[in-house]
C-alpha cells in the first residue's frame, strides 16, 4: 500500500509541479516555505490543503508544465464546450469540480512559455465565445522573485465531493484513474505554441468620455449580484482583481453602457485599493478589463 501510495503522489506531483520556493494557502495568502513532496502529500492524504503557484523562471523565462481556466458560476454546460473545443484539436483538458463552478485543466509534456499556455486558454474562450474571468497562469512574464497567482489544487482529502476531476455526466473520476490518464495523454508543446497562435489579442481603443447617469443610478442599475459585489466588495479568500473582474460582468449582464461601466470600477477600486493608486496607469488597467469583459469597445 505505501508504494502504492508513493506512486499516486510522485504522478501527482509531476503534473501539478509549480513554484517550490512557496505555495498557496487554503484560506488564501502566500506560504514562504519550500513546497515539498510533504506538502503534496498532506494534501492528497492529510489534512493541509494547498495551491501552487504555476509559473517558474526557468533560463530566463517564465515558463510552467499546466493551465487552467475558471468558470466562477455553476454551469457545467460552459465548462463543456471549453473541453470540447480542446478535444476538437487534439488537447485533452480536464474538468474539476470546484466550490462554486468548474475548473478546466492542461497538461503539457514539458515546461512551456507560460505566454504559449495562456494564450492557448485564450484562443479556447474566443472560440467558444465565452469570457475569460480568470484564465492561468494570469501573467506571461514574471520577474525573478515575483510569484503571480496560486491555484488551489484538485483532491484535497476534505472528503466534500468537490474540487475533484469529473465526468461528462458529472460522476467523480478516482484520482488514480485520472493521473493514469493524465499521463497518457499529456499536450506537446508544439502543440500549444500552435494554438496560441490563433489568439487575437483585444485592440483597446477605449477612450473615456462622460458617463451617462450619475453613480447613483448606475449602482441602482446593476444585476442584484453586481449591486452586492459593488457595495461589499471582494469576499474572504477572493483577490481584488478577481472581484473587480466580476463586478465588470455583472455591468455588461446589466446593459451599462462602457462609460457608466468604468466610473462603477473607478469607484469600487477607489474603496478597494487596487489600481486608482496607480494614477493614470490605475485607469488604463481597468479599461484593459473592462474590454475583456465587454469585448472590442470603441467609444468617442
């Protein structure tokens, strides 16, 4: 049984391998400890759950050995269509089951540019038509000693139900039946250098001009979700960007134009603390997300 086990947790380690100089806390915040056989191991089989951190600096690039995409919302049939543009390409993704939604897993067969990777997810949610609310690795080039965002890792041994890889007809997938085929059917990297080839990066010309309704409207206006998001702001465990990213959604579901739209973040973000420090470079990032969440925008 332990070599059993050993083997379990050294496939395991080889396709969730990431950042070892830190790892994710369950709750949320960054652990600055070695990120060991151990603590894979407490993981899977004990009771300390944790993320990784995908990216690595590996020969003067940013690079990692996986992806995955979040559908932050109950609805498998999305996370469906994701798989099934991959199959459609010869790239076997995974689906999890996670707390509120579905992740969407990839497997390369070796360390590569962790631009190609996310591009690649990217490409997948232009064909399918679906937003990206948080596609990683989040960042294509990180800096020495800069560690980008964690991901909670599927099979913690919490006994939930959730966080597991699963079927079509959403039946759990036994960890062992998942990391054999994981295994067999990890994705070249040439394979996903060609994908990323066919994403088209937004063209931003956003322009700010003045919104249409004063901010109290506006608030007013917004979906019940986006008006609780606007008011509380980001939830336990949940970063600011991430936060900021589905109160832009919540403005798009509720027909704001993009002007009113962008004083909505301006304000949450000025209360949050995250870009508007930032000055004028503040106000760029969030027309940056507000095109993802809204598509091409062209405004004067």
């Amino acid at each position: 049984m332990t070599n059993e086990l050993d083997d379990v947790l050294a496939q395991y380690i080889a396709l969730f391998r990431g950042r070892g100089d830190a790892y994710g806390s369950w709750d949320g915040g960054c652990v600055r400890e070695p990120l060991t056989d151990d603590t894979f191991r407490q993981h899977l089989f004990g009771d300390t759950f944790v993320g990784v951190y995908p990216c690595v600096y590996y020969k003067g690039e940013t690079k990692c050995v996986w992806g995955c995409t979040d559908i932050d919302y109950d609805n498998p049939d999305e996370a469906w269509m994701l798989h099934d543009a991959f199959e459609s390409v010869g790239v076997k993704s995974w689906v999890e089951r996670t707390r509120r939604g579905y992740h969407i897993w990839v497997f390369a067969t070796e360390l590569v540019p962790a631009s190609e990777m996310r591009r690649m997810f990217l490409a997948a949610h232009q064909v399918t038509g679906l937003n990206p609310k948080e596609v990683n690795p989040k960042q294509e080039t990180l800096n020495v000693g800069q560690l980008g965002n964690y991901v909670r890792l599927p099979y913690p041994n919490d006994n939930t139900g959730q966080r597991m890889m699963i079927n079509r007809d959403l039946t759990i997938i036994p960890l062992s039946s998942f990391l054999k085929e994981a295994h067999k059917h990890l994705v070249l990297s040439e394979t996903i250098t060609r994908l990323a080839d066919y994403y088209q990066p937004p063209v931003i010309t956003y322009t700010v001009s003045a919104p249409s309704h004063d901010m109290a409207e506006s608030a007013r206006r917004l979906t019940p979700l986006g008006r609780t998001i606007f008011r509380d702001g980001p939830i336990e465990g949940r970063d600011r960007s991430t936060t900021l990213t589905h109160l832009a959604h919540e403005c798009r579901k509720a027909n704001l134009n993009p002007e009113d739209a962008l004083s909505i973040l301006e304000d949450a973000d000025l209360r949050w603390g995250k870009y508007m420090m930032r000055g004028e470079a503040g106000i760029l990032e969030l027309q940056k997300l507000l095109v993802r969440a809204y598509g091409h925008i062209q405004s004067t």
